[in-house]
C-alpha cells in the first residue's frame, strides 16, 4: 500500500512539472512577440517623428516658395513695364511704325542710328519674353514639385499612423494573453508545491494507512491545482474569451446586489488602446468624416467598434438605439455617452473610465480627451 501511494504522489508530481514546462514555454514566446512588437511600435514612433519633420520642413519650403513667387511675378511685371517704356519712349508700336520711323531719318546718320535703337528694342523684346518665359517654367516646376512632395509625405505619414494604430492593439493583446499565461504559470507552481510537499509527507509516514492517506491527499490536491492551471492555459487560445470570462465573473457578482446590465460584447481593452492612439495623431474634426483623414463624432466611434467586428450606425441618435441604455454613473470602460435624449441625440464618445471620455469634439479640434465633470453627457448606452 505504500508503495501504492508513493506512486501516485510521482504520477502527480509529473503531472504538475509538466504543467510547468508548458506554462514556461508558452510563456517565454508570448513575451518574446511582446518584446518584438514593441520594438516595431518604438520603430514606427521615430518614422511617425521624421516624417512630422519631414513635413514641417516641406511646409517652410512652401512657405519660402510662396515668397519667390511673389518677387518672381513683380520681376515679370517690372520688365513689362520697361518694355511698354521702351516702346513709348522710340514711339515703336507695331512693325509698321518701325519701318515709318528709320524711313522718316533726315539724314544716313539719323537713319543708321533709328535703325541701332530698333535693333536694341526689339532685342530688349525677345529677352525680356524669354525671360518671362524662363521665370514662368521655374514657378510652375517649383509648384508642381512642391505640391508632389507634400502629397507623398502626407501619405506616408498616413500610413504610419495606422501601423502605430494596429501595433498599439497587437501590444494590448499580447499582454492580455501574457497576464493571463503569467496566472498559469503561478498555478502550475503551486501544484509542483504541492506535489513535492505531499512526496514527503508519503515517505515520512510510517504506517501502510498514514502512506496511503497522504497519497489520497496529494492526489486530490495536487489534481485540484493541475486542473486550474489546464483550464488557465486553455483560456489562453483566445484573448477574446479570456476577456469575456472576466467580463461575465464581474457582471455575476453585480448581479448578486443590484439589478445591473449586461457586459459589453467588445474587448473593451483592445477599444481604449486605439481610440487612445488616435488621440495623439493630431486628427482633426471633419464633419461626416469616418477615416484617419477627419473624423466626427460618430464616424470616430464607428471606426474604433468597427475594427473589432462591432458594425456601428453612422449617426449618434442611430448609435445610442443600438445600445443597452444605462445611467452615467453605471457606466463601464469601453461603454458609450450620448448628449441629447430620443431622436435628438447630437454627440457620442467611447468612455475610458476615471470620468473621461475620448471624442472628436468639433470644427477646429483633434481627436482628444474630454471629461464628464467638464461636459456632462446625457446618458451611456452599452454594446
């Protein structure tokens, strides 16, 4: 019998080490995706920085630019007029006067010298076109060049705001997933506590009932804890579920007392690291807007739910009917605040607790944050 109980103690304690190295192992990579997606949002930090300075430099350009165009236009104006003199001063208007005017000399010298100023205009003529002509094709090119590297930096730096939008949701759920591992972990170490703990109160026993007695007992602990840290490292396969596990705990105990909502159907941790991204891509309002390029207010909460399979009305009043309406005071992480009340709804924000909320406020104003305490909403509605 005490054999007996001793092998099952071994049998357990096995277990509970395999647990471990899994745990371990499946940890170790999770945090190595971690390390390499933060490098990649550290990376992409400095390109969003270099292109801010690229443009800025091709907006001083612009700005330099605007200024040689101006001297450009008043030298074009000022050979004009020179030219008009000219012609004013030798009474040269046309081909016809010109011949009329050598024709009507006094004398060959007087002729001689008509026909040297004629030269002179018309030769003043042709550079001062060529000229206008030369300064013309150097604006037009400085223009269109201008216009070309502003578009292509413009977008280029559109691009990195998304790549620092996607790796901000990427960094939230790797360490989502690494919290949940790390928990896995923790149990796993303790059911190879306990494992040990229970070997040696086996091999201590002197009599074949104590043995088999502590075997049962290490059996049913160790079992008990190798169990949790299974369904720990389940839970792992999806961020979603382990988030919607959570989510349904909590709700289960509020229900204990009150009478309270249901849980929000979105990951709302994954929600806040973007709208919180977007907060510091300098966005501007733009009304009916729905992209990186302008937003309003419920084209910017459409866009957020959206990226995490959450279609969203295009309007506040059609967003506010989608939702579980609850009071302000109720309201959660990831939930929504509605100013206005029935078909009069006229604002929408995703609130981040902590009496705060991020909205695209209006015309003049970036994407940013606002406070309950500073402007009230009316009431939050929960997805």
């Amino acid at each position: 019998m005490k054999k007996l109980g001793l092998k099952k103690v071994a049998v357990m304690a096995a277990a509970a080490f395999t647990v471990l190295g899994v745990a371990t192992s499946v940890s170790a990579d999770t945090q190595s995706d971690l390390d390499a997606v933060k490098a990649k949002i550290a990376e992409t930090e400095k390109k969003v920085s270099e292109g801010q300075v690229a443009l800025s430099k091709l907006e001083s350009q612009e700005a330099k630019t605007s200024q040689e165009i101006a001297t450009l236009k008043k030298n074009i104006a000022a050979r004009s007029e020179q030219l008009a003199d000219q012609a004013r001063a030798a009474q040269l208007n046309d081909a016809g006067s010109m011949l009329e005017f050598v024709a009507n000399s006094d004398s060959v010298t007087e002729a001689v010298s008509r026909t040297v100023t004629v030269a002179t205009v018309v030769r003043a003529n042709n550079q001062t076109l060529a000229d206008q002509k030369a300064d013309k094709e150097k604006l037009a090119q400085k223009q269109t060049e201008l216009q070309a590297a502003a578009e292509k930096q413009k977008e280029q730096n559109k691009e990195l705001a998304q790549a620092r939008a996607d790796l901000a949701v990427q960094k939230t759920d790797l360490e989502a997933k690494k919290a949940s591992e790390d928990e896995a972990k923790a149990k796993a170490e303790a059911a190879k506590k306990a494992a040990e703990e229970a070997a040696k109160q086996v091999a201590a026993a002197k009599s074949t009932d104590d043995a088999e007695k502590a075997a049962n007992q290490a059996e049913a602990a160790a079992a008990s804890v190798s169990s949790s840290s299974n369904n720990a490292n389940n839970n792992n396969n999806s961020n979603n579920q382990a988030a919607s596990q959570t989510t349904n705990q909590a709700s289960s105990q509020a229900a204990s007392t009150s009478a309270a909502p249901a849980a929000s159907s979105v990951n709302s941790s994954s929600v806040l690291a973007m709208a919180d991204s977007l907060t510091k891509m300098h966005i501007p309002y733009v009304w009916g807007g729905s992209s990186l390029s302008g937003f309003d207010c419920s084209g910017l909460t459409q866009y957020v739910y959206g990226h995490f399979g959450k279609s969203l009305a295009r309007t506040a009043a059609a967003q506010a009917a989608q939702t579980t309406r609850i009071p302000v005071s109720q309201a959660q992480p990831g939930d929504l605040l509605f100013w206005g009340e029935g078909g009069g709804v006229y604002h929408v924000a995703i609130y981040v607790g902590g009496g705060s909320y991020i909205h695209a406020p209006t015309e003049g104003q970036f994407v940013k944050y606002g406070s309950i305490s500073g402007w009230a909403p009316s009431f939050a509605g929960r997805l």
